[in-house]
C-alpha cells in the first residue's frame, strides 16, 4: 500500500513558520510588527496557495515603511523554512507508518523551499521519494501529477491513499483517480466525521495523530 502525503499544513505547520518569517521582515527593517494586518495577510498569502509575487506587491505597497521592493520582500521569505519546526509526535507517527506501508510526499512548491522545509522538520528520509511540483514542473490539483507518482511506483490507484489539507489541491483529483482519500480538515471541532462533503469513499479527521485510524478504515 502506498501512502501519498502533503506537506504543508499537513505534515509541518506552513502557516506558523510563515508568520514568524513576516515577523521576521518586520523587525529586521525596524518597524513595528503591530501595525500588520494580519487576518488580511493571511487572506492574501492564502497558505502559499496564491500567487506569490502579488503577495510581495502587496506586502511591498501596502507596508512602504519597509522600504523593500516587491523583489526583496520574496528574498526576505526565502528564510521561511528555517521557521519550520519538528513536531516530534508526526515524526514518529511517520516512522511508524513506514513500518508497515510505503510513503511518498506530494508537493506544491519550489525545489529549494520545499526541501529544505523537510531538513527542518527532520522527516525526508522518512519517504521512500518525494515529487515536488517545482522539480517535475507540473503541480496539484493537474491529475498528471498523482498519475506521476502511480506510474513511478507502478501501482493502480485502488493501491494507494493519499493525505493532504486541501479538498481541491489534495482530496478532488486524488478522488478522480479512485485513490482514497483523508481529508485533514482541521476547521472540525470535534471526532473524525466520514462523507462530509467530500464524496463516499474518503475519510475526514481534524489532527493529523488520527491519521492512522483513518488508514485503517480505508483498508476496511
């Protein structure tokens, strides 16, 4: 059995190290972290899902205090991955996990930022490969890219099971495949509800600690 994982806010917490990089920015050219806007930084940034020079531009015209270019304000993100911490439970979660199954990670992303957000978390060697979006030059939700990874591992899609936070990058074309899905929604309060709007055969948990009951109901 293949397990198909994302990387951002699934395996590591994206969002934490971005804004601690922002903070970063700020505090390195003097200014004031308080003034930033930060629900409508997040609104922009989008979890790194949109696109990353009018975030710059934005950044850059929006906060002219920093007194950065749009093209300075992208090196200043550059530092993102050393905010990247390791989260000791998900490390062993996936020790475990590569026991009994093999792993594989499916990014979006830049070669050089992924990668080394991997260092940081201390889990690339847990992946028997990895296939990021920048190396291969195709990303998520295109089905090339999972159609990718069958056909490097030769196995068929009822074989595997893919992981990831994101329903239209992760869980809809890893669905039109026929892999089944998890679906780490952490927006849910409470227990590991199945179905919820996502399609019959895929599985919801709001932690990625329940990862591995949810493996197992997909093997059921």
């Amino acid at each position: 059995m293949l397990i198909i994982f994302d990387l951002d806010n699934t395996l590591i917490d994206r969002d934490a190290a971005f804004l601690l990089c922002l903070k970063g920015m700020f505090q390195q050219q003097g200014c004031d972290f308080q003034i930033v806007d930060i629900e409508n930084v997040k609104i922009q940034d989008d979890s790194g899902r949109n696109d990353r020079a009018e975030l710059c531009e934005y950044l850059s015209r929006k906060y002219p205090m920093l007194g950065l270019s749009s093209d300075e304000v992208w090196r200043c993100f550059q530092c993102l991955p050393a905010h990247v911490v390791k989260n000791h439970s998900v490390n062993a979660m996936l020790a475990r996990l590569s026991r009994d199954y093999t792993l594989c990670l499916l990014s979006n992303g830049s070669s050089s930022m992924q990668r080394r957000k991997l260092v940081n978390a201390g889990i690339e060697h847990l992946f028997s490969d990895i296939f990021i979006s920048g190396e291969l030059g195709i990303s998520k939700p295109d089905i090339a890219i999972f159609e990718h990874v069958l056909e490097r591992y030769d196995v068929s899609a009822c074989d595997c099971i893919m992981v990831g936070d994101d329903p239209v990058r992760d869980i809809e074309p890893a669905k039109k495949i026929g892999l089944c899905s998890i679906w780490l929604d952490k927006n849910v309060e409470v227990g590991i509800p199945e179905n919820r709007g996502i399609g019959t055969y895929h599985h919801q948990i709001n932690h990625i600690k329940d990862v591995e009951k949810a493996i197992l109901r997909c093997l059921t």
